[in-house]
C-alpha cells in the first residue's frame, strides 16, 4: 500500500514513541527497585524500520544508529509530537519535595510538559553506570553525526553548567523531514535575516547576451555535477567545497532575476540575505547576524544570495583606529565563512571596484551583467506588456530600443506606468506619449533628460 509521507512518519513514529515509553518505564522501574518484565533495557527489542520508507526510518538506517542513539533521537521528538510520555519524569524525591537531579528535565516557559537534557538520557541508558554515562557524552560531542550534520543538540542557556544539563534540541529542519515530510523554511527575522525568493518567470525571459548566458551556465553545471566531481572523483582533497561568484553591473539588469533561475531550475532554495538586519555598529553583532545565516544554511543545498554586497564586503582600510580594525577583522570573517560554505554563494553589486580584492581571488566566475544592447532591449520591450493589451498603432519597437538604453528593470517599470494609465483610461491600448512619460520618468532618477 502507498503512503503518504505524512501518514508513513506518523505510523513509524508511533511506534517508536512506544518502544521509548517502554524503555523508560523499565528503566523506572529497575531503578526504583520495582517488579519489571526485563533486567535491562538494553534487552528491549527495537522496533523494525528497515523496510519502513518514512523519513525517519530512511535517517536511522542511513546513520546505522545504535540503540542509544535511538534513544536521544526518539526523545528529542516525544516533546513535540508525544509530550506526555515524558511526564512519568514529574515525579517527586518526597526527601528533599523536590524532582530527582538525576533525571534532569526541564519545564518550559509556555510547555507544561518535560523538556529532556543531557541528564534525562544519561539517566534512561546510564542509570548510574559511570562507564555507561561517559561512553554517553561522546554522543554530543562535535565529531558525532548528530551535531556535524546539525540534526540534535545539547543548547546550554547559562555558562559553565554541567555538560549534560543542555536541553536536547531538535533540529527544525530534521522536525519538520521526520513529520511532514517536507523541508523546513526558516521564518524572516532577527535570527535569520534572509528571505526566500522565487521568480514565476522562465529562462526564455532573462534577456542576456549568449555570453552571458554561457558563464550562468557555468554555475548551473557546478549544482548538477559539482556532488559527483567532489566526492565520486575524490576532488575534496583538492579543492574548496562550494562555488562562489559576484555578479555585477548596473541596477535592473537581471541579477536577482538570475539567482531566482539558477534556484527554480536546480531545485534549490535561494535566500537574498537582508544586509540591512546584519550590519551593526556594535562590536561582533555583524559577524553574529552572519553566523545565524551560515550556520542554519550549512548542509541545506541552499544558494545564498547578497544583494549590494560592497555594504558588507567592501574594501578594507588603513588601520587607522579601533573602528577600522574591526571592520576589517568583519570583512576577514566574511571571507572565511564564504569560502567555507559547501553551496552556491552568490554577491550583487553595482560597482564592482567597491569590493574588497581579497574577495576576487575567491571566485569561481564573475559575470558583468550589462546595460542591454539594442537587440536585447527590443526582445524586452516585445515581452514586457500583457497578452491583454495591444500597442498604438504604427508604433515602432525598433525606434524606441534603439534610441533609448535602458535596462531590464527600467523597462519594465515603464511597462507598468503605461498600462496603468491605459486602464485609468478604460482602454487596454497602450500609447506612446504614455510609453515615452514612464521613459522620462526612468531617465529622471538617474539625473538623465529625455
């Protein structure tokens, strides 16, 4: 029978949640010194997901996860899909009217259930075995799959604590694969100050020259090949993981509108980071706000987009002050985490003299998106005005690419301007004083006269 994959993880997963109440009931119970149907926990049969196809099933087998790890894993979900079966963990030392420290735990701020720690496991798979307990830490340390592939973690809210006290914290993304399904899309805010963008055109309508085109190309084969070249043909050893580019011209010249394409095409996500939400003027935010987003894109297959990137990774200057300094330790920073990013990293600018060199000798391609041509412009102008409108009649396209250069964005802005006074008017006729108006007003906002 088909399943969903909703429906596959929620029969995987309860099944799960049943074998860890199980654990934790026989753990309870030998502790306490109380009658139990197994000596040890570890003689409780796990539950058959080998032949299974949900998300989870397909994680375990993968990770070849040994019994404890089965354990942290199931227990970093039960707040989130079975709460309750961590309540047993609510119980009273009547000694000291107070939880057992051995249990740990947390209560949340607005969950009324038990939120696991390191302890709580250390707890389930421990006891007090000591050996047990130490083998445990190794779990949640940097080099286990868990933390290097940014599926759970122990998060410490307060400086030197014990090490287990952390809470077991799900990864969002890996939440979201083990119900739904479906990949998780971090919201826009402060801990992540980047934005999804999509684009519901076509490679038809990106008006480039053949050139142009080539050097795109050239990213998009590095997404659909650049796996197979790293790690089939061992070029890991080689080279740096990733692909970075800079884009650069002048505004409206299809930049963003590149990005958006290279994702649709390859199925990738593309986030423009919001440059206005990371710089700081205070010492070490910008570099934290940046942290946020390579740390939550790292193994995500996402391309990173910045837009106007000579705001953060401008020239660096003379060591003049404090202040200089740590401007250029940020663009040090900046440098090292692009390079180190396994994805596509993509930097927009207008100007490309604004940037700092070191960034230069970083990129795999940089592509100049032009001011198009004539030809360029009248493939733009015939594509730009709706199927439901017409143009005057004996309105030559021909005179008005030729003899006004505008870019990409411009134009369509015109297009805008002219079918809105076409409407205005009842009609859906467009003419040309109108188009010739929202020209003016274009070549305005660069000081220009028509």
């Amino acid at each position: 029978m088909d399943l969903t994959p909703l429906k596959s993880n929620a029969e995987v997963l309860a099944k799960e949640m049943r074998w860890l109440a199980l654990v934790i009931d026989t753990r309870m119970k030998l502790y306490f010194s109380q009658d139990s149907e197994y000596t040890d926990i570890y003689t409780i049969p796990l539950p058959e997901l080998v032949a299974d196809d949900s998300v989870y099933s397909n994680i375990v087998d993968y990770y070849h996860m040994t019994f404890d790890e089965r354990i942290i894993l199931a227990l970093a979900l039960a707040p989130h899909i079975q709460p309750h079966l961590l309540d047993i963990f609510f119980i009273k030392n009547s000694t000291y009217d107070r939880g057992f420290t051995e249990i740990g735990g947390i209560k949340g701020q607005n969950h009324g259930g038990f939120i696991p720690t390191g302890e709580t496991a250390a707890f389930i798979i421990a006891g007090l075995d000591l050996e047990k307990r130490f083998n445990l830490i190794n779990i949640f340390r940097e080099d286990h799959f868990f933390r290097k592939f940014k599926i759970l973690d122990l998060v410490h809210t307060q400086p030197n604590e014990p090490f287990l006290s952390g809470v077991i914290t799900m990864a969002p993304e890996y939440l979201s694969y083990f119900t739904s399904g479906l990949t998780h899309k971090p919201d826009y805010g402060i801990n992540f100050p980047a934005k999804l963008i999509t684009t519901n055109l076509d490679w038809s309508d990106l008006v480039l020259e053949e050139n142009i085109l080539t050097e795109v190309n050239e990213i998009k084969d590095w997404i659909d090949y650049g796996p197979t070249l790293m790690n089939d043909w061992g070029m890991n050893k080689k080279i740096k993981p990733g692909f970075r580019t800079l884009f650069y011209g002048p505004p409206g010249t299809g930049k963003t509108l590149t990005a958006s394409l290279l994702g649709k095409s390859s199925g990738l996500d593309v986030y423009r980071i919001d440059l206005s939400m990371v710089v700081s003027k205070f010492i070490g935010e910008t570099e934290k706000n940046l942290a946020n987003v390579f740390d939550q894109a790292e193994n995500k297959n996402w391309i990173l987009f910045f837009d106007e990137a000579d705001a953060l990774f401008g020239k660096r200057t003379q060591t003049s002050s404090s202040n200089d300094r740590h401007a250029n330790q940020e663009v040090s920073y900046l440098l090292q985490r692009v390079e180190d990013f396994p994805g596509v990293v993509i930097l927009a600018t207008n100007l490309k003299a604004n940037l700092d060199d070191a960034f230069s000798r970083r990129f795999q391609s940089m592509i100049y998106f032009p001011i198009p041509g004539p030809e360029q412009r009248k493939r733009l102008w015939k594509q730009v005005f709706s199927e439901e409108s017409t143009l005057e009649k004996d309105f030559d396209l021909d005179e008005i690419a030729i003899k006004y250069e505008l870019a990409g964005g411009a134009i369509i802005n015109v297009s805008r301007y002219s079918s809105m006074k076409a409407l205005k008017r009842g009609s859906n006729i467009i003419l040309k004083k109108d188009i010739i108006e929202g020209i003016r007003k274009e070549f305005g906002k660069e000081g220009k006269i028509v």
